[in-house]
C-alpha cells in the first residue's frame, strides 16, 4: 500500500469510519509504494512545513512556479498550506521521525535520513543504499501496523481494483475489484483513490508526456500503472496538468 493510502486509511479509521484498503501489490517490502525510493523529504518547494510559516511557504511556492499563472491553482495551493504542517504534525504524532535540527529540506527528511542517491542498484534489497534501512520505509510499517490496530479496518492485498461503481446519479458508490479468486464488489459511502501515479504504464506516458514520453527512465513501485487515472476517465473524470513530470538526476 502506498504512502497516500495509508495516511488516508488510518485517519479515517481514527476517526471511526469502517474502512477496507485494497492493493495489488502483496504485502512485504512495497509498502509504502514509491515513497521509500525517494529522498523520503516531505516538503513544500524543497522548503521544510514543519518550520516554515504559512506565508513563507507561499512565498516558496510563488518562487517555485515562476513564470506560470497563480491564479487558477489559488485553492489548491490554500489546500496545501493550510493543511500541510497539521498533517505533519499527525505524522510526528503517530511516532514518524524528522529531525527539525537539521539546516534547510534536511529538516523534513524522514529518520533516519537516507544517504544515497535514486539508482535501484544502490537501493534494492541488498544493496549498500537497501531502502528498508531508511525513514521512509520504516514510517511506512509504522502506519500499516498502526492501521492493523483499529477495529474497524481491513487490508485486501494482492487485490486490484478493476473499474468504480456508480449509482444512477453518476456518484462513485464503490469498486470492482479483482482478487486470486475474481471479480467482486466492495460498496462504500466515499472512496478515495491513492494510486499512484502512470510511470510504469508506457502507453500512458507516450501519450501525456509526448512521444518520447515512453523512453524516461522510471524509478517507483511496480504498481504505479496509472490506475486510478485509467478508472476516473471511465466514468467522465476531468484530467489536468497530465503533461507534467517531475525529473530529479540520479
């Protein structure tokens, strides 16, 4: 399960709704998703929210995007920093690691800090760079035992969610989803995707990103097939910003 899955999860367990998370991929050493092979920084614009104020991450954030229009992002970027330093906080709450003494980003890296670069050679199991020795893999079975403890919970892994259901008011009312054994429905009140994003589904790539979108090198979890994206464009979603990437040298 992914790092936005389990956030989502365990709050909403904490809060009391019954929940069931699904994920195709089996439990083990991609919990966290693509999160553990990052730099496993929460951060703003490469700036730290939890020592920054509101209007210094804004101002981060207006140095970030210069040169694109303000405007039509103005709620999100409310959503953001308005929210962002509360969810780290719940973060520190629940025992993930920061070590706020750290000068700049170093700040807001999850403990223990990860020391090397993005290459799988250097992070897959084994290596010298093994991501399951750092913060971001640890926060992560941090949060899946945390969610193992609520009553109200259960985890489906190895389990795909096929297509969302709707009622005849076009509201996503649950999924279809596929296990070991086959297609069943799971009904739901609200439903949230945490997918992941498409970098490994090369058609999509080629498709959003250009034509040689299909050539980038990728380094996330083997389960960030775009499909979420592929599940709300069947039933009318609005996509944006699809033709961006974000690109870090390793």
């Amino acid at each position: 399960m992914g790092w936005a899955g389990l956030i989502a999860a365990l709050r909403a367990a904490e809060l009391g709704a019954k929940v069931i998370a699904i994920d195709k991929m089996p439990s083990g050493d991609w919990i966290g998703g693509s999160m553990p092979l990052s730099g496993q920084f929460v951060h703003v614009c490469g700036t730290s929210p939890l020592v920054l104020s509101e209007a210094e991450l804004r101002d981060a954030i207006a140095v970030a995007s210069e040169g694109r229009p303000q405007k039509p992002y103005a709620e999100l970027v409310d959503a953001l920093v308005t929210n962002v330093k509360r969810g780290c906080e719940w973060l520190v709450d629940e025992g993930v690691e920061f070590d706020t003494t750290l000068p700049g980003i170093l700040s807001c890296q999850m403990q223990p800090g990860k020391p090397y670069g993005y290459a799988w050679g250097v992070l897959k199991p084994g290596a010298k760079g093994d991501y399951r020795n750092y913060g971001g893999f640890k926060a992560a079975k941090l949060l899946e035992s945390k969610l193992k403890e609520q009553a109200l919970y259960e985890i489906l892994y190895e389990t795909k969610a096929e297509r969302l259901l709707t009622n005849d008011k076009r509201e996503v009312v649950g999924v279809v989803a596929k296990d070991k054994d086959g297609l069943f429905e799971i009904k739901a009140k609200a439903t949230i995707l945490c997918t992941g994003g498409f970098n490994r589904n090369r058609e999509m790539a080629e498709k959003y990103l250009g034509r040689h979108g299909e050539d980038i090198p990728v380094q996330c979890c083997p389960g960030a097939t775009g499909d979420g994206h592929v599940m709300a464009l069947e039933i009318g979603a609005a996509m944006k910003n699809m033709s961006y990437t974000y690109w870090w040298r390793i």
